[in-house]
C-alpha cells in the first residue's frame, strides 16, 4: 500500500447514498431530513435511523481498523523496512 492509497483510504467518506441506502429511503429524505426544524422543507428522520447509522459506524470501525492492520503489516519500499 502506497502512500495515496493510504491516504484515500484514511479519508474516505460515508456519503448521503450509503445513508440512504442503509435507511431503505430515498436520498432526498436524508437531505430534508437533516435539513433544520426551522425550514419549510425539513421531514421527520427515518424510522429506526439510529440503527441503520449504529451499523454504519460499526462498519467504519471495522474499516479503519483493517487500515490499521494493513499499514502496521505491509512493507514500505520507500522507506526501505
């Protein structure tokens, strides 16, 4: 693993479509749903979003935590380890 890859990896991102999709919803609800209370446009969250976004964070959890690995394993040639 080189360094950009590295990097990417580090600051990849959930977006508003892996929300949508963990939520069963369209991205438009996620959009009006984090909108503020006081816009016209605000809905009501999602039903069970704490669930859905619980096992997002597990997911990442996880995602990083093989990124640790990988890192701490693989061989930098650069570096000459």
């Amino acid at each position: 693993m080189d360094f950009r890859e590295a990097t990417d990896n580090l600051c990849s991102k959930i977006n508003h479509q892996d929300l949508a999709k963990a939520m069963g919803v369209s991205v438009q609800t996620v959009r009006q749903a984090r909108l503020s209370n006081e816009n016209d446009a605000q809905r009501t969250p999602p039903a069970e979003w704490r669930g859905a976004l619980i096992r997002l964070a597990e997911e990442r959890v996880f995602y990083y935590r093989r990124l640790i690995d990988q890192l701490r394993t693989v061989k930098d040639p650069e570096a000459g380890i």
